[in-house]
C-alpha cells in the first residue's frame, strides 16, 4: 500500500527538520509523536517536496489570576536552497493571521541565532528575556546515597546534608509542579502531557528533572541539562521557598560534577548569583491590552 498523504507529509517534515535543525533521531520522534498536529503546520512545497515549514503549538499563559491562549512557534525551517526567496515571511504572517483568528492573545518564538532573532524584529516582535544567571564553584555539600553512575540516577535518592534528599523526578509529579508554576506572577503554563514531554526530552539530553524534598515533602522541582566544559543547564527551577534555590543549584552542580551552572529564572529576579538579561525567548503581542505585561512573561521548558 503506497504511503497516504499525511504520512508523505510527515516525512518530509521529519527530513526538513533534520535537515536544519541536525537534531538526534530520538527528539525528531519524540517531537512528532507527542507535539507535531497536522492543523498546526504550515508549509510550502516546491516540485511537491516540503522545502519551508513552522509548528504553532498551542499553549495557555498565566498573568495574574487570568489565563489567557498563546501560540508557540517552533520548528522554522527553510531548506538552505530556497533562503532569501520570502518564504519564512510569508509563512510568518499567515501564522499571525491564524493565531489572530484562533484569538490568541500573543506569538512566542525562540530565536535560534541572532541573525533570526532580527529577522523576527522585523516583523514585529520584542525581545522579552528571562535572566540568565551564572554560578560558579559550587559549595561541597551534597552526599551521595550510595555509589552510582549517572544510570542509577533513575532509581537512587540522594542525601543532601542535614536537609533533605533529592530524587528523580516522574509524571506522578505533576501536581506539585503545577501549583508552583500557577504561583508565578506571569509564566508559561505546561500541561501533563507536557511535563512528560519536557521529562523525557531531558533525558534524551543527558539531563532530567529532579524534586528537593525535606522531611519527605517536596519542596522544589529542577529541570537540568549538562553541558560542555562541565556547565550544568538549569532550565527551570521552581521552589516553595526562594531561599532554597542556591542549596537546590549547588547540590545539582555536585551531582553532576559541573563547576559551573547557568540558570533561566523569571524576568528580573536575582535568586542566584548575579544575573545578567537573556532575550531567550520573542514575543509578539496580539493584545494591546496585555503589552505591557508580557514583559515579565516567564518563558521556559518549551521544545526548541
């Protein structure tokens, strides 16, 4: 039986992607089974071969008591022989245009380079950071449970000096990440499905996220990545308390053998170390009303 028309797109989507993007056989799959929609890409063929696409991903935002739709595009991508024909433009507006029709209330987008993030500006989007904060030298003060490798971290509990224990975080940990994330001012709220998606991306990263407990009850969640020259990628960090965040970020750093670790925390806060403004993430608002607000629009844990 010859291959349907969702399947021949789908296909073509997957070798763009790859094409582009170099990504690992693992996240292509990982994304187009669990956050690729057919009535959420737009694309165009040259010669019936997809050669131009973008992802609108629905997501909701928290600002205040109010939840409002956004969309998330991703995924934007032109096959290097057909840059500079306006392709991405067009593709760009006609996503404003559905996001407009949908009623979304803004576009957020993570730029891959500088040169596309001036691109975006052109078409009107701001640049909308989260802080970026550097730590270095961690204070030695984490025990681990037993000996392991970094394999045993699935199922090892670590003892964390005269406080607490850290383990690895699962789905069952949904709830207690989406109280704290509905606590935030104005954030990006993820879904369960998502909070699985974004666990098992992690993992296919080298990294996962982990949940701080003291006196067995969770008190915060991390989101972490290695990466090279021993730097620890912190994606997120959520807590009950902010002055667990430095124990939190020294433990993980340990743990990981990194001497070093970079945070995204919300827009102008200062929990650790001395942090410097990122422009991450891009947002173009749909809502004169909600402008203003967007800038303190936390942006994190979203598939790139």
């Amino acid at each position: 039986m010859p291959p349907s028309k969702e399947d021949n797109v789908l296909s073509q989507l997957k070798i763009l992607w790859k094409t582009i993007f170099q990504d690992s056989d693992d996240y292509i799959d990982l994304f187009f089974t669990r956050v690729y929609q057919p009535d959420n890409v737009l694309f165009i063929k040259h010669n019936d071969i997809i050669v131009s696409a973008l992802h609108i991903i629905p997501y909701e935002i928290k600002i205040d008591r109010h939840i409002y739709p956004v969309a998330y595009i991703c995924g934007v991508a032109t096959m290097p022989d057909f840059r500079h024909k306006g392709y991405m433009t067009s593709l760009l507006n006609e996503a404003e245009n559905i996001c407009r029709q949908r009623r979304y209330k803004a576009i957020l987008l993570i730029p891959a380079s500088q040169s596309l993030a001036d691109m975006y500006r052109s078409l009107g989007y701001e640049l909308r950071g989260q802080t970026l904060a550097v730590v270095s030298e961690p204070c030695k003060r984490f025990e681990q449970g037993n000996e392991g490798t970094s394999e045993q971290l699935q199922i090892t509990n670590y003892k964390l000096r005269d406080e607490g224990t850290i383990r690895v975080s699962t789905s069952a940990d949904f709830a207690f990440f989406d109280r704290l994330q509905r606590q935030r001012p104005a954030a990006i709220l993820h879904n369960a499905a998502d909070f699985e998606t974004i666990i098992r991306y992690l993992k296919l990263d080298g990294g996962n996220a982990f949940i701080t407990l003291i006196n067995n009850q969770p008190v915060s969640i991390a989101f972490v990545s290695p990466q090279p020259d021993n730097t620890l990628l912190i994606r997120d960090i959520l807590t009950e308390e902010k002055h667990h965040t430095e124990y939190i970020i020294n433990s993980l750093m340990i743990l990981y053998n990194c001497t070093s670790a970079l945070i995204h925390l919300p827009p102008h806060d200062t929990a650790a170390a001395a942090p410097t403004t990122s422009s991450a993430a891009l947002i173009k608002s749909l809502d004169p009303n909600l402008t203003n607000r967007l800038s303190t629009l936390h942006v994190a844990l979203m598939l790139e």
